[in-house]
C-alpha cells in the first residue's frame, strides 16, 4: 500500500509539473499572441513615410484592372512603401475604391496619404524618368504651370501662357473634346476669362520630352481632364450647372478644404449661398484678382473691382481660379450637410480644422475666438512670402 501511495504521489506531482508546464506554455503563447496583435494594430494604422530622408523617385507602373492588393504589392516591390496592410487599411477606413492605372514617380519619403492621393488623379499613360517630366499639382494656377514649364523644359513661360490663350488652339481643342469647353464659350462671363485654360488642365505627371511644341503639352493635359471629366458629364447636367461651373466651383473647394471631408461640406456652402443669390466670398477668389498669395486680405482687397473678386460680386465669377482635381469636382457633385443650411465657415489656419455656421452672428463669434491665432499665422506666411519673394528676385 505504501508502494502505492508513493506512486500516486509521484504521479501526482508528475501531473502538477506538466499542469505547470502547460499553463506557462499557454502564457507566453496568450503574451506573443497579443504581442503580435498589438503589432498588427498599430502596423495598419501608421501610415508614416518608408523613409522621409530618402526623397529619390522611383518609377512604378500601375496596369490596368489591377487590384488594390496588387498595387500594394508593386509599391512595395519598388521599396517606396512602409507597409502593405497599412495601404489597405487606410483605403478600407476612407472606403476609396477608385484608383487609377498609369505611371507614377514615387519616393520613399512619400507617406501612405500622398501615394494614395496621386493614385486617385491617375497616372501618366507612359513611362516617367524624372529628369523629362513636370508636374501639375491640385490647385496650380496657369501662372504657376507656366514658370514650372520655363524652368524645367524646353519652351518658356511666355510661349505657356501665349498658348494656353490662343482662340485658333482653343478651337481645335474644343472639338476634339466634346463636352469639355463648350460651356466656356456659352457663360456670360467669357469676355473676362483672364486665361481660356485655366481650370481644363489636369493634375497629373505629364513627359514633357514627348511634346514637340507647347500646344502637344497642354493638349496632353486638356487630354487628361477629358478623360477625368468625360463619364461626369451625366451627373453634371443633373446638378443643374455647367461643366464650366463646375470646374469654378472646383476650384475653390480643391483650395478651401483640407480633405475630402471639409471639401464636400464647404461646397455644401457654396452651393446654399448660389442658391439665394449670395456673394461666395471666398478670400482664394479675391487672391486670384488681385493676383496675390498674401493669407491676410485688407478691406481695399475684398472691395476690389475685378471680376474675379466674389466678395464683391455674386455668382461662379468668370471660370476656375487653378486646377482642380478628380475628387474635388466630385464634392461638388455630391456635397455634404446641405440641409443643415450652413452659409458661413472659418478655418482655423493653425490646426487646419473648419467650423460652420448657419447665420452671421453665429460665424463672428466663431470668427472671433479664432482671429488672434489666423492673424498670427497668416502673418508668419505673408512675411516667409515676401522673404522668399525677394531672394528669388535677387537671384535672377
């Protein structure tokens, strides 16, 4: 019997040990498992930069039909990607399904935000190098096209500018878009468009080497606008406005917004005032008439005679301000909050965040609180402005 009892005792203890054994076991497996699921968490949601110091691009191509997955694979196959899960993460909580196919230059120092970004414009339609290419960015105006055009290729600015004027060009480009001009020509503003173009040259990268002349440059980029705008001409036509209306309003909203969100509830704003018959008074209207970058208007500015000026004059104003993109002619077709009836906003230039109001008073409080810090931003911006301004000026 003691025999026996000694045996049961071993195997008693023998069965705590593994008892033991198994339950450290389960701990650590509990303590990886969680490890690497606080990894993964964190991985999907940073969409930090491969490597901000390495700004060097590199060329990826993005077939056709390929899927979000594939192209998260080809980004980081060319090294210029931090993490795929992150991509997709990012493309599943802003639920964007709509990138496009073509070539893109991208760096290493390119976050998540602004790959996905430059996917959605679309890319050009043949091989990039760097060296041969230029770039329009969303919001440029043609003035600013056509000074990146003389610095970085062959033909000058004043050729650009000539160009992007021309009524013969303007002719045969409206032909060979329909749809795309025609309602330039129809506004009743047309005499005081400052340049027929601005507004129809797509946000993309365009190879410039390929060009011949300066016409075969910008008709790539009225190209590009065509074949961004052509499949919305439908649902411009139900929105009651013209493509050329739309584009203004475009362009407004691709410079007044900071996202796709406050883009689409800011063109909710302008479309309410169009509908009473209310001035846009917006300040990226006026700086385009008095053709000024400077963040703080005075009240000589907004009084301003130019047709331009949409604190002055009601209405869509003669045509665009610059270069909208894709996404911002989209909020313009599908703003939000319009019934929530908000006529005002304000941005607080600091930390990017806009508030709306439904009434005047309500906007001067708001306004108000944020005067102090708007001015002193503004004034830092005015005054690097000026500072940059002049060491390009004596540099020339």
């Amino acid at each position: 019997m003691e025999d026996l009892a000694r045996i049961n005792g071993k195997k008693s203890r023998k069965g705590l040990w593994i008892s033991l054994v198994v339950i450290v076991i389960l701990l650590i497996g509990a303590g990886v498992g969680g490890y690497q699921y606080y990894t993964i968490q964190k991985d999907k949601t940073d969409y930090s930069a491969l490597n901000v110091k390495n700004k060097k691009d590199v060329q990826v191509q993005v077939k056709s039909g390929a899927t979000a997955s594939e192209i998260a694979s080809e980004l980081s196959k060319a090294k210029v990607l931090r993490s795929e899960r992150a991509f997709m993460n990012y493309l599943t909580v802003n639920n964007i399904s709509d990138l496009k196919a073509g070539y893109y230059l991208f760096s290493p120092a390119d976050n998540v935000k602004t790959i996905v970004k430059s996917l959605r414009q679309g890319g050009a339609a043949y091989p990039l190098n760097g060296k041969d290419t230029i770039t329009v960015r969303e919001g440029e105006t043609i003035e600013n096209i056509a000074t990146e055009v003389g610095e970085k290729t062959n033909f000058t600015k004043d050729e650009f500018l000539k160009a992007v004027n021309d009524q013969d060009f303007f002719n045969r480009l409206k032909e060979a878009y329909p749809g795309l001009l025609d309602s330039e020509v129809d506004s009743q503003q047309a005499g005081d468009i400052r340049y027929k173009l601005e507004g129809y040259l797509y946000p993309a990268t365009y190879d410039w080497k390929t060009a011949k002349t300066v016409n075969e440059l910008i008709n790539q980029m009225v190209y590009q606008d065509y074949v961004q705008l052509k499949d919305k001409f439908d649902a411009i036509k139900k929105s009651g406005m013209t493509v050329h209306q739309v584009l203004t309003l475009a362009s407004l909203v691709e410079r007044e917004g900071i996202d796709e969100a406050s883009r689409k509830t800011i063109a909710g704003v302008f479309e309410n005032r169009l509908a009473i018959n209310m001035p846009l008074q917006s300040d990226i209207a006026t700086k385009y008439a008095l053709d000024t970058n400077k963040t703080n208007l005075t009240n000589d500015d907004v009084s301003s005679d130019n047709p331009y000026n949409l604190y002055k004059f009601s209405g869509y104003g003669p045509g665009p301000f610059n270069n909208p993109s894709s996404q911002s002619v989209d909020a313009v077709l599908n703003p939000s909050d319009r019934d929530k009836g908000y006529l005002y906003f304000v941005a607080n230039l600091k930390t990017g965040k806009v508030y709306y109001s439904k009434d005047y008073d309500e906007h001067l409080g708001k306004s108000g609180d944020l005067e102090a810090t708007n001015q002193s931003v503004g004034s830092e911006a005015d005054a690097k402005n000026a500072s940059n301004s002049s060491a390009s000026s004596s540099s020339k």
